[in-house]
C-alpha cells in the first residue's frame, strides 16, 4: 500500500481509472445504460422466451434425487468408501502410521497436486510429452484423492454435482468406442476422454475453498506462463516458416509462427486462449504483489499469442474479454470497444496484417482447405451421421479415406471444427448429449454468477465463462481435442466452472442455514 501511494505513476493511473468511472456513472451515456438495464430486467421477468431457457430443467433438477443418479455416484464412490471402512476399523493403527497419515494429508491437498500437474503439462517441451503421462498423472491423482477422502466424511467423487449430461454424454462416449469400426484404433482416444472426465471430476472434487481453487489455478497460470516466455523468447529469436501454417502470398513478411512447448502454433495460441483469463481473473483478485506478477504473466501471454499468428484463437481471446466484461460489468463494453479500436494503429505491422486476411477469407488458402474439408465431410456423414464411426480421429481417417478425396488429392485426418468431429464420431446422440452438456454447464455457471455474492468467485467464474465461451468459438474452425493436451486443458477449465458453481452454491446454502 505503502508503494502505491508513494509511485506517481500508480497514483496517475488510479486518479485516472477513478475519473473515468465517475464520469461514465454520471454522463449522459451512464445514465442511459442504467435504464436499459432496468427496461431489460422488466422485460425478462416476463418474457416466456428468457423464462423457458432461464428455468432449471425438468431433468437437472430430477437428477440428484434420481435412482440413476444415486447409482452411478455410488458406484464412481467404491473406492472412496472402502477406505473409509478401513479407516473406520483401523483408526488407530492408521493414526500410528506415518505413511497412512502422509499418504491422507496428501490426498487431501489433491487440489494442490491437479494444479502441480497442469503446470507440468504445460512446462513439458512437445519431444518429451506423452499423451499416457496425463492417464497416468489424473488416474493417480485420483488414487491420491480416494486415499485422502478415509479420514475426511465429506470427501467424495461428487458425479451428481456435475449435473445428468456429464453422465449421459460418458455414456455415449462408450457406445462409441463399443460400436467403432475399429475398436483397437479407438481405444487411444478413449483414454484421452477417460483422462478428460478424471480431470473434470477431480477438479469438482477436491476443491472446497476459493483460496483452493485459486491456488491450484495460479499454478497452471505458472505453467502457461512459462510457455508464453519461451514463445515470447521464439518470437525474438524468429523460428523457421513452415508453408502449410501460413499462406505466403496473402500473408508477405509475416515471420516463422512460435509454438512454444506445443509443436504447432494453433495448439499454442488455444492454450492461450483458455488460460489468460484466468490470469485476468487473478490480476483483479490478488494484491498489489500478485498483481504484478499476473500483469507480466499477462503480457507474456499477450504477446506470445500475437507470435503465434492464430486468427481464430484471437477472435476466441476477444470474445473471452467480451463476455468477462459483459459479465462483470457490461457498461464498460463500450470503453472496451473504444480502447480495441484505438490500440489497432499501434499493432505491429505483421500482426495488423493478419488481422486483415480475416475479411478476405475468399482468397486465403488455408480457410478454402478447411472448406474442402467439410466438402469430403459431408459424403461421411451422409452414411454415419446416426451411428458415428467411432472415438478417434484415427477411425475417421480411415473411413475417409474410402471416399473421394479433397480438391488436391487428399485426404482429411480431421474434420477442422470440433462439432463436426464430435458427431462424425459418435453420431447424432453422443453430438446432442455433449451440445446439452455445454448449455447447460455455461447457463448454470452465468445463473450462479448472478446469485453469487463473492467478489473473488464471480471474477473467476466469469473468466472462466469467458474461456470457454471463446474455446467453443475457436471449435468452428479448429478441431481443438486433436492435440490431447488442448483436450485436457479444455475440461480443466469446465471443471473450473463447475467448481465455482459448487462453491457459490454452498455459500448460499450456508447463508440460509445461519
């Protein structure tokens, strides 16, 4: 405290954040915002449309009470309440052990380990990763936790406080490695999906403090951060152009794309995507020390996914900003939109560049493959749309390959856009059950936003939203589970969101119950 008041440019910059939002509270623009809102608020209170997707559901609100429900969490629950029973009948001699009781103080401190295991995964240089590290790492967390829950009553795998679509789109994703057209070429990918649905389940799980879920978050931000510095350090350095990331004669003088620890820079750029807000999240929760260090973590972040030319995750980045602010505080969307314009002339020219092929998709080389792509898509699904062709990218690359191939003479190994995948994958009711997993995940996570009274938890659980908001952009354009370790990324940050909503709903019960 004493620093701030003591910098000038610190007193400039808070005189100056202090002027503006008196002056927008009380500017005509202000006050015109507020009665939007207020005419916004009467008309949903009685819109039907807003009522309809605002209500909670006839299923998720039947599920916690639900025979299915009370089963599957029962028998996701064995191992937990086996070494409760343990624990029960040998108290005693578990107290006594050193082992036992280091073994428990680690299970209980998973959160820690999962937020340990993120930013190893993101530190972790392309040669020296192995997708099987992340089965192993979230199956053993796993173990670690179950081990930890024996001497703590309310540890448990909480599958119900995912909600019904979790388990029904599981479900489906083992019908579809059951019914692949090559079960030995699915399996892989079914480990990825495995290792996905540990990290959402433990993320849920373990978490039963903010200070927790910030914690484990700050580390995987360390991770992300690390990748952004070597992607800055590439950036400085220029790495080699590869012709197939970038069209040369729609993007002249635009240097080699960094890809950090990811071996493609679209890999790179997702994480990018997923990770900064959070970062955001924790630059406006922390004090003024780890608010320095998550303004350069921002910056590096910054500045890297500039490095990696990634149009698509810029866009997905952008929408992520929009929806935080929508969320936290919509009236500065406007300012939000002034400062994005204003900053463009002070672009670097590469970066102004690329911006600019966005419009002229027509003559962009890698946007006309895609659209080849979806082309020799279209005759696959015409015979597997149903029935899927089963998990994997793999299988799907053989079953395309009995097809006419591209307008160049090849053939796809995936379909670029990661619903499209999805449904070539596991047909219409694994697309329907993973689409209804995602409202609903995002309409619960913005309806807890809206009822939670911690100032930390709405921060993060709006980045968050934000986040996954902009991943789900980024999908129509790129298949983003193709590199496994995006996929993970990508349910660590559901998990996220549906902690939040955890944590926001205890509250609330803990209030009512005071």
């Amino acid at each position: 405290m004493q620093i701030t008041e003591n910098s000038l440019i610190l007193r400039f910059f808070l005189a100056l954040w202090l002027a503006v939002k008196q002056a927008g509270s009380n500017s005509v623009l202000g006050r015109a915002c507020d009665r939007l809102e207020a005419l916004a608020r009467r008309g949903t209170e009685h819109s039907a449309i807003w009522t309809f997707f605002w209500r909670e559901g006839r299923v998720p609100k039947a599920w916690p009470d639900s025979l299915a429900c009370r089963l599957f969490t029962g028998l996701i629950n064995i191992p937990c309440a086996l070494f409760k029973a343990v624990y029960r009948a040998g108290r005693r001699v578990w107290d006594a052990s050193l082992f036992c009781r280091l073994m428990g103080a680690l299970g209980g401190a998973s959160f820690f380990f999962l937020g340990l295991f993120m930013l190893v995964m993101l530190m972790a240089p392309h040669a020296m990763w192995n997708n099987l590290y992340g089965l192993l790492g979230a199956m053993a967390l796993t173990g670690l936790f179950v081990v930890g829950s024996a001497s703590r009553r309310q540890y448990r795998l909480e599958l119900d406080t995912l909600g019904p679509y979790m388990t029904i789109y599981m479900g489906f994703i083992c019908v579809a490695l059951l019914g692949s057209l090559s079960t030995h070429l699915s399996l892989r990918f079914f480990a990825f999906h495995l290792t996905s649905f540990l990290l959402v389940l433990l993320v849920v799980s373990s978490i039963h403090k903010y200070e927790q879920l910030q914690l484990m978050v700050s580390l995987a931000v360390v991770g992300i951060s690390v990748a952004a510095l070597y992607g800055c350090y590439q950036g400085y350095i220029g790495v080699d152009i590869v012709p197939s990331q970038q069209d040369m004669t729609l993007n002249a003088g635009m240097p080699g794309r960094v890809y950090s620890f990811f071996d493609n820079p679209n890999n790179f750029a997702e994480q990018l995507e997923m990770l900064l807000p959070l970062d955001l999240a924790l630059f406006l929760n922390s004090r003024w020390r780890g608010k320095l260090l998550s303004l350069i973590s921002l910056g590096l972040g910054v500045a890297a996914i500039g490095f990696t030319y990634g149009r698509a995750s810029w866009i997905g980045l952008v929408c992520a900003v929009v929806v935080f602010v929508a969320l936290v505080n919509w009236r500065w969307l406007p300012v939000l939109l002034v400062l994005g314009l204003a900053a463009i002339p002070f672009l670097p020219e590469t970066i102004y560049n690329r911006i600019l092929t966005i419009f002229q998709a027509s003559d962009d080389s890698s946007v006309q493959y895609r659209f080849g792509i979806y082309d020799t898509t279209k005759n696959l699904m015409e015979d597997y749309w149903v029935r899927g062709v089963g998990l994997g990218s793999d299988v799907m690359k053989k079953v395309f390959q009995t097809y006419p191939t591209n307008f160049d003479g090849s053939y796809p190994i995936h379909t670029h856009n990661n619903y499209l995948q999805m449904w070539g994958e596991t047909g219409i009711w694994g697309i329907l059950s993973f689409l209804a997993l995602l409202v609903w995940q995002l309409k619960t996570g913005v309806k807890r936003f809206c009822a939670a009274t911690d100032v930390r938890l709405r921060r993060m659980l709006a980045a968050a939203i934000g986040a996954f908001c902009g991943i789900l952009v980024v999908g129509l354009a790129e298949y983003t589970w193709f590199y496994a370790r995006n996929m993970f990324t990508y349910w660590f940050l559901f998990g996220i969101i549906a902690a939040c909503v955890k944590l926001s709903r205890q509250k609330s019960e803990n209030t009512e119950t005071a």
